[in-house]
C-alpha cells in the first residue's frame, strides 16, 4: 500500500491517493471537520468498491489514517 497526499478537493478537503497492493489506484478524501467526534471515520470516504458498496473503513482509509499519524510523529520529532 502506497499513499501519496495529493491537492485538497474545492471544498478543502485533504485527498490521498493510495496504490493497492494489487496496484490499482484510490483517492481517500478527508473531511477535516470531525476531529474529536468519537465517529470521525464516517468522514472518510474512497473511491474503491468496497467503500462504494458497504459504506465501511476499507483498508485504503485505515492506510491514509496510519500515514497520517505518522506524518503527526514526524513533525513532533522534527521540533524537539
Ligand atoms: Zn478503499
């Protein structure tokens, strides 16, 4: 799993674009605003069928969710 951010959408939404590991290519688009709802992931949205089709976390967006966390380490690193 390859996950590259990409430029926002018009509303300011942060994407991602991620390669599967059967290469095929998903845009995860996060909604920035739900930070601290206990049910922010429902914000999360992918272009794959499994998110089309069940409405659920796929692996696309727990992949963006885990590059995100370590993007956040990496900054706090970088200012000690
Ligand atoms: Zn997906």
């Amino acid at each position: 799993m390859n996950v590259t951010q990409i430029d926002a959408d018009d509303r300011g939404h942060d994407r991602f674009s991620v390669v599967s590991d059967s290469g095929k290519t998903y845009v995860v688009t996060y909604d920035g605003s739900g930070d601290g709802d206990p049910e922010y992931v429902a914000l999360w949205s992918c272009t794959c069928p499994a998110y089309k089709y069940h409405r659920n976390t796929c692996k696309h967006i727990t992949a963006v969710a885990e590059f995100c966390d370590q993007k956040e380490e990496e900054n706090i690193n970088d200012q000690i």
